[in-house]
C-alpha cells in the first residue's frame, strides 16, 4: 500500500543547530506540504512543492527551508533550531490539494 | 483579517446522539471545504469535501453542509460511538484555485457512554 513515512518520529536538539526532517512518500503525488501544528494556531502551512525543483513559501517559512529533487521526498531543513520552533509537524501529500494524506508527524523539541 | 472558527471548546455528546461541528470563517470565498479527522498522536485524516456550488454532503453517519452566505459549514456525525471521539479539523482553500489549504484550530469530540 501507498503511504507517507516521516522521519524521526521525536527529535530533541540545542538552540543553535541545524536539524532536517524527512518525508517520504509512496503515492506519486507531485503535490507535497510540511505544516507545523501548536496549541492554539492549529496546523500552519511552512512550505509546499508542486513538483521536483518547485518550491513555495508558506505562512510560517522564516527559519526554514525545503528541496525537492524527486518525486518522493521533501525534506525540511532548520537552518539553526530555535525554541520558537518547537511544534510537531506534520509532511502532507496530494494528487490535487482536494485530499490530503498526512505522515504521522515529528515532535521536535529545541532546548 | 482572514480567520477560520471552530469551536474551542470541547464537545461532549452521549452515544447514539448526533454531534454537530462548525466552522466559520470570513474573508474567505472558498472553491471548497474539507473536514478531517486527527487521533491522538497522529496526522489528520480525510473525511470529506464539499464544494461551493453544494450544499450538503453525506457519506455513511457524515453530513456536511456549507452555506457560502453564512460563511458556515456544519458537520454532522449521526448515532456517535466513543471510537468518533477525536479533534476534527476544517480546511479552505484560500486562494480560490485550489492550490493551499488553510485549517482551522479543531474541534475535539468526546462520546461518553
């Protein structure tokens, strides 16, 4: 079966450092997403591909980035952790944005 | 500003009665809404999408409405069992082509025996 794997599934890390989390996907989809969820804010949109070497800001994308050179992965990238960015996100997938299909998401703590 | 609303607050229900979820949002003019379902420790589900031009959506105990004058939709889960009880999201498209969705905070529902 098609799914989408995120990896780690908790991560710590220090002020300062840079952290990548990875998703994977097995459905094809050339759309794919990474949102953060916190208490209060609900699931926010940090950026978002549309297809390999296409990539687009979100509403929270300050202090992060993303690549997409295949199909299948979109991994994020924490330039240097801050405490700010402690969340669980969340990688998403779709063939047309009319259903997306969520990893099981990362919880990182920035100390 | 543009918001979407859905009810802080928890919703508690008894088995066997029917839940009812809103989510409102403004300066908005959606093409659709989804709804989405998220357990405990994990990613958000898909449940069902309702486009502009309809105004209800059913698919087994769901019912979805949207009314795009109220800026409302409703999402019904009829005869609830404690395995419906989790936080259910809504989502817009914002941009009016499909191309992001925007969510709101959720609402958790707890089915009591």
């Amino acid at each position: 079966d098609a799914e989408i794997t995120q990896s780690p599934r908790h991560k710590i890390t220090e002020t300062g450092r840079q952290v990548t989390l990875a998703c994977h996907q097995t459905w094809n989809h050339n759309n794919m997403f990474w949102y953060r969820q916190d208490l209060g804010h609900g699931l926010r949109l940090i950026h978002y591909s549309y297809g390999v070497h296409d990539t687009n800001k979100g509403e929270v994308s300050d202090g992060y980035s993303v690549s997409r050179s295949n199909t299948e992965d979109l991994p994020l990238t924490l330039e240097s952790a801050a405490s700010s960015q402690t969340s669980v996100y969340f990688c998403a997938s779709s063939e047309n944005n009319e259903k997306l299909f969520f990893g099981s998401g990362t919880q990182l703590s920035v100390l | 500003s543009q918001k979407i609303e859905q009810n802080s607050e928890a919703l508690n229900i008894q088995e066997g009665k029917t839940a009812t979820l809103t989510c409102n949002y403004t300066n908005y003019s959606p093409a659709y809404l989804q709804w989405y379902r998220q357990d405990p420790g994990r990613g958000p589900v898909f449940l069902l999408l309702i486009r502009e031009n309809e105004k209800e959506k059913r698919k087994e105990r769901l019912k979805v409405t949207f009314d795009t004058t109220l800026k409302q939709s409703l999402f019904h889960i009829t005869a609830s069992q404690p395995a419906d009880s989790a936080t259910y999201l809504c989502a817009l498209d914002t941009t009016g082509g499909g191309n992001k969705l925007t969510f709101g905070t959720g609402t958790q529902l707890k089915v009591e025996l």
